[in-house]
C-alpha cells in the first residue's frame, strides 16, 4: 500500500486540464498574431488531429471536448491561485524552496525512491513533477496564508505533543510481501514451494486471491507497523520476522496468508524543532476557518469573476 498523500487541488490539475488550457494559449497568441478573431471562421480549429474510419476529429471538437469535461475546474483553480498570490504579497509571507523541499520529502515517504514517487504521481493522477512542485506551492501558501494572523503558544504545542506520544515516536517500516489462499493447506503448500526455491513475487501472481496486490507480486510496499489500513494479522507476523524470513499460515478474514518481511527500516519524525514547527502549524490550521471559506472570501476581496457562461 503506497503512502498517497492528496495535494490541494490534486484531482483538479489533470492532463486533460492542462491540455485545455495549452490550447487557449494557442489560439489566443494565434489571434494576437493577425489570425481570424472570434466571430470568423476558425481554420486552426478545423486542423484533423485524429481518424477512424471514415470519421475525422478536429481541434476545434477536441477543445470543446476538454472545455466542457475540464474548463471550469481549471479556471476556478487559476482565480484560486491569483487570490491566494496577491493576498500573500499583501501580507508579506511567503514560502520557500526549502519548505516546498521539505513537504515533497514528507510525501514521498513510503515509496522506494524520488524517481518511484514521481512515475507514480505521473500514472496515476496525470502530473508532473514541475506540475506537483506547484501544487504543492500553492497549497503551502494557502495554509501560511490562513494562519499569518493565528497565535499557537508554546503551552498548546507541549500539550498536544504529550497527549499524542504515537505521532512523534521513532517509527518502523516495513515493506511486506503477501500470498493469500483459500484454505490452510493451500498456505502450507504455497510456504513449501517459496522454501523449495520458487520466487515469492511469481507465486504470488500464481496462487494469491488477493489479486490487487498479486499484481505487484504480493508486494504490499513500505508501512507503518502499525499502519491501521493493513491487516493487523499481517503486520503482527512482519513484526516478528527477520528480514526475509516467511510465516504462515496466517489466518485473515479473507484466508490463509503467507507473509515475507522483504525490508525492514526505521523512519524518524524529525527533530523536536520540527515536531515543534509542524504541531504549531497543525494547531494554527485547526484554528483558522476552513480553507474553502477562506478561498471565497480572497476571490470575492480581489473581485474574480467568470465572464464566459460555459465556464460558471
């Protein structure tokens, strides 16, 4: 189970928005270079981009398409990000690299490496790097934004801090791979053929009901050793392993697993600095009003308005 965190407007920037908006600028800068305006005939728009058959797609239908399906998420978060800009040049705080470093360090945690986290961000919500170095941006100014005038004492954060102890200890994590049978003696014999040789990830793909993570050969990626979403039945047999050491069969609502502890690592929460600076910003959050409100109040201040009806 990979560690996913959802960025602020995550699933509003996708492929599909960007390409609305690459096309805008095409037409637009196209306009601004003596090509037909608006009220004439469009020839860019009629361009064929795609055939099948004896049917042909134009530009101009693509467009429509994507405007339709995607332009109002976009514009609303274009006014979103202006608001927030000019508020934050009002009030003079700002975010910095190191900041946006650090948060995309935080993120990526759970996953092999920078490289995995970004191929997966890519396949599974259409953003690049540049494009989640952005979002992420944005997102961070938006909480510096909300919070510049709350006040957090150093007696709130020493509180909160002693009446969660689990969120500020050294934590483990595990990476575990997991074959799950019907039956026990289906486990028994799964154990026997990865003992004889035989490779966990082609036996899981073979033998294992659990066909999400058969698909990735058992793997169930790095977790918390206590990671509430696991089964606990899984995470209480890893604990008790050495790293690649097997046990089985383990009883789970649905089976027999045989589990393998593939790696095992600790995952520090930071120094008490920035436990500190992180509980003190988790505080400020919870008392600022909730971001959405905050996010209509700085377009309604800085007058933002969607002139064209289809984007409303």
């Amino acid at each position: 189970m990979r560690n996913i965190k959802l960025l602020w407007g995550l699933t509003v920037i996708l492929s599909a928005a960007v390409l609305v908006l690459g096309l805008l600028v095409i037409r637009l800068s196209g306009r601004e270079q003596g090509l037909p305006d608006a009220a004439a005939p469009d020839p860019e728009a009629e361009r064929v981009v795609a055939k099948i058959g004896g049917r042909e797609f134009t530009l101009g239908v693509l467009e429509e398409q994507l405007m339709d399906k995607h332009g109002a998420e976009l514009i609303n978060q274009l006014l979103d990000r202006e608001a927030v800009r000019l508020e934050s040049e009002r009030i003079a705080v700002k975010v910095t690299r190191e900041e946006v470093d650090r948060e995309l360090k935080r993120m990526q945690q759970g996953y092999d490496s920078e490289e995995q986290f970004y191929e997966s961000m890519k396949t599974q919500v259409g953003m690049s790097k540049e494009e989640i170095r952005e979002d992420v941006y944005y997102k961070l100014l938006l909480d510096a934004v909300a919070t510049s005038s709350i006040k957090v004492s150093g007696a709130e954060v020493d509180a909160y801090i002693k009446e969660h102890p689990e969120e500020f200890h050294m934590a483990s994590l595990l990476r575990i791979g997991v074959i799950v049978n019907k039956t026990a003696d289906q486990a028994k014999r799964t154990l026997e053929l990865f003992r004889s040789g035989k490779d966990f990830a082609q036996l899981a793909k073979e033998r294992s009901l659990d066909t999400a993570s058969a698909a990735e050969g058992g793997d169930l990626g790095w977790v918390e050793d206590n990671d509430p979403f696991i089964p606990q039945e899984y995470l209480k047999a890893a604990r008790t392993l050495k790293v690649g050491d097997v046990a089985g069969p383990v009883e789970t609502d649905g089976g027999f697993a045989v589990i393998l502890l593939k790696d095992k690592k600790d995952q520090s929460k930071g120094s008490m600095e920035e436990i500190r600076a992180r509980v003190t910003k988790q505080l400020a959050l919870q008392k600022a009003p909730p971001l959405q409100d905050i996010l209509q109040s700085l377009r309604k201040k800085y007058d933002a308005v969607i002139l064209d009806p289809a984007l409303k």
